[in-house]
C-alpha cells in the first residue's frame, strides 16, 4: 500500500521539505519588507517628496479652477436691472416678470407717498 511503501514515503518526505523551505522563504521575504525607521538624509527626502507631491496635486486644483472661473461671466458683467422701465421683459422668454413689476410699482408708490409727506411737512413749516 502507500502508507507503507518505502518510495512513496521518500517522495512524501522531500515534498514536506520542500514546503518547509517555501514557507521560510516567504517568511524571510515578508520580514525584509518591514519599514525600517529612516534618519538623517533618507527621512528629510521622503518627507519632502510627500511636501511636494501635497503642492503638486494643490497647483493642479487651483489650475482647474482659474479654469473655471474664467468660463464663468464676472458679477460686474451682468446686465443691471433698469428701475425707471416698469414693463421689463424677462430675458428668458420674452414674458413680462410680473413680480418684479409689481415690486416696482409698489416702491415707486411708496416713493411717490414719502416725497408728498415731505412736501407737506416743509409746506406746514412754512405757515
């Protein structure tokens, strides 16, 4: 039988040994991979390296973004609203803003009612 045979135990001996050798060697590759602490010249480099790989990825976001602000129009640019023209077109369709008209007229209400106080007032002082 197998278990018994002189050959067949030879051949389980030298594969056993086999393992043996591939899982030390694998050991001893796992520890030389271990971070060994760094001092002096090696640390100061990889520190820098790591400063100027944290710059570089900065440099290329605020790139991106002076990208983007240029594609966007400044405040300054934009079309100020007219107050003295009540009948103001919405640009994107061509319907009148009603809210804003109506927002208008209220305050040129409003507007009209404080200068005729103010009439009145220095008009009573008068007398």
């Amino acid at each position: 039988s197998r278990a018994t045979d002189p050959h067949q135990k030879e051949l389980r001996r030298k594969r056993r040994l086999e393992r043996k050798k591939l899982r030390q060697l694998k050991r001893d590759r796992k520890n030389g991979k271990k971070k060994r602490r760094r001092s002096g010249k090696g640390k100061k480099r990889k520190n820098r390296n790591r400063k100027n790989k944290k710059n570089k990825k900065k440099r290329r976001k605020n790139k991106k973004n002076k990208r983007r602000k240029k594609k966007l129009k400044p405040t300054n640019d934009r079309p100020e609203i007219d107050l003295s023209n009540t009948d103001t077109k919405s640009k994107s369709n061509g319907a009148p803003d009603f809210e804003l008209i109506s927002i208008l007229d209220k305050t040129k209400d409003t507007m009209k009612s404080n200068i005729e106080k103010i009439k009145a007032e220095a008009d009573t002082q008068k007398d």
